[in-house]
C-alpha cells in the first residue's frame, strides 16, 4: 500500500514537471508580434487624441505649442490672410495697368504738343518769309491825311488830336478845292474818316458801328486793316479788353501785310495786360519782332519797349 502511495506521487510530480515547460512554452507562442503591438498602441493614441483634441487631430508639431495647430480658428486665419494676399496682388496687377496706360496717355500727350510746336514754328516761318518778300507798306502810308494816318499811329487819343487839328487848316490853306475833293471822291476814305472822328471824340460805340459798317461795304479798301485796328482799340478805350484782344488778333491773322497789323500786335499785348495775362503779352510783343523785325516803325518800336517793361518779358 505504501508503495502504491510513492508511485501515485512520483506519477503526479512527474506530470508536474512535464506540464511546467509545456505552460511555458505555450505562453512565448501567445506574446503579441511587434505590429500587433503598434496597432493596439496607435489605437490608443487615437482614443486619447479622441478625448484630448474633441475638435480635430493634431498637427505634427501638436505638443509644442498652446494651441493645435489644425484647429478650426487656425484655418480661419490663414483663408483671410490667403484672402488679403490675392486682393493685394489683384491691387498690385490693377495699379500696374493703370501706370501703363497713363504712361501710353502722356506719351501721345507729348507727340501731340510736338506737333503742334511744329506746325506753329513753320506758320511763323512763313509767316516772316511773306513779310520779308513783301512790299514796304508802313512808308506808304505817311501821306495819308492827316487825322487817321496820325491817330492810328499813337496809343494816346488826345494828343494826336491836337496835331491833326493843326494840321489840317495847314494842308487846307493853299489849296482848299484839293482838300475838299479828296473826300468826294472817295466815299470810303469818307467813311472810314467819319469812325475816326467819332473815336477821337471818345464816342467808342458810335465809332465801332461807323467802322464795322465801313469795312462790310468797303472790304477791299486800302483803309481796312486801319478800320479793323481802331475797332480794336475803340473796345479796350471802352474798357473790353477781351472784345478787343478778339478783334485785334483777328485783323493780324486775316491780314498780316496790312499797314497796321504790326499795330493790332502792338494793343494785342496792351489788351493782355489788361486782361493780367502777362506772358500772353510779351509773346504777342515776341512775335511782332518776329514777323517784322527791322520794319517795325520807330514810334511802334518805343511803344513796344515800354509794354515790355511793364510786362517785365526777359
């Protein structure tokens, strides 16, 4: 009996020591392999993101800073700032095109002002070659009688006056059926003697009738550019500056051969001064040098001296 016992026991340690290795051995075969390992570690870094970042999953550089840099305010902010960037450049594009075409406008500005300059250089060419091919007309016009030859030539009214009245009973005393004659016949010597006098009197609206009525019916006649002159000069006595520089300019250009031309030049530029235009004045003073040079006569040329001074042209 009490060997059956022993063998009992040694049978069941015998088991025992069999089993251990076995339960070992069973164990290293049940250990998880490393992927097995990194899924269930990546499953739970997920549930903790999960709890920690409730709003989105974190940027790579989640951990070193305050805030997450994928949340939804960070997105906010970088479309604006995207936003800002693309209306700049658009501000930018936008700006550049208008410089170009500005660029384009004073370019065709300039060629316009050049071509211009041109086409003004070469009339004034003209212009001072015509005046030099043509006649001498101012030494031609110092028999003329008396009153409108003397008056058209001063810039004062007064003075003249006195002059032509002397003069007149001088040319009349030897020989007054000559003198009485002239005017006979001739009607537009007449008339245009009539406006004269009327604007040596001071009677400004009355003379410019009596002189625009003479040159409608007497266009060609050798008194027009005087008529068209004291019509001019007839509006700034008057106190029209502007009316007078109009008419005065008008009879230089429609006429610029006319014995007095050089003079609507002249109270061109008086008008300017009245009108406080005075480097308008001294290039009308510029261009009567220009066009008649040498043939402008000496009392004009005093005249033009002084309106230069008072201008102050350089």
């Amino acid at each position: 009996m009490f060997v059956k016992s022993r063998l009992i026991t040694a049978l069941a340690a015998s088991a025992a020591v069999a089993l251990v290795p076995s339960v070992a051995l069973a164990q290293r075969q049940q250990q998880p392999t490393p992927e097995q390992r990194i899924d269930r570690l990546e499953r739970q870094v997920q549930q903790m993101q999960r709890q920690v970042f409730p709003k989105g999953r974190p940027a790579d550089t989640a951990g070193f800073a305050d805030d997450p840099a994928a949340t939804q305010s960070s997105v906010v902010t970088l479309d604006q700032r995207l936003d800002a960037l693309e209306k700049q450049m658009a501000d930018l594009v936008r700006a550049s095109e208008d410089n170009g075409n500005r660029l384009r406008s004073v370019e065709t500005g300039i060629g316009q002002m050049k071509n211009d300059e041109d086409q003004r250089i070469s009339a004034l060419e003209q212009r001072i070659a015509a005046a030099a091919a043509a006649p001498a007309a101012p030494a031609e016009a110092t028999p003329e009688p008396s009153p409108p030859a003397a008056k058209g030539k001063t810039p004062a009214p007064k003075t003249p006056a006195k002059k032509t009245a002397q003069a007149a009973p001088a040319e009349g005393g030897p020989a007054p059926a000559a003198a009485e004659a002239m005017p006979a016949s001739d009607p537009g010597e007449d008339a245009y003697s009539q406006g004269f006098h009327q604007w040596e009197a001071g009677q400004y609206d009355q003379a410019i009738s009596t002189l625009k009525a003479f040159t409608q019916a007497y266009p060609t006649h050798r008194r027009i550019s005087y008529a068209n002159n004291l019509i001019g000069r007839a509006l700034l006595d008057k106190g029209d500056a502007r009316g007078a520089a109009s008419a005065l300019l008008a009879n230089y250009r429609t006429n610029p051969s006319g014995e007095r031309a050089q003079d609507s030049l002249y109270y061109l530029g008086q008008a300017l001064m009245k009108l406080g235009q005075p480097g308008q004045a001294c290039k009308a003073y510029a261009e009567l040098d220009a066009v008649y040079g040498a043939k402008v006569r000496p009392d004009l040329k005093k005249l033009e001296a002084d309106g230069k001074a008072q201008a102050q042209c350089s």
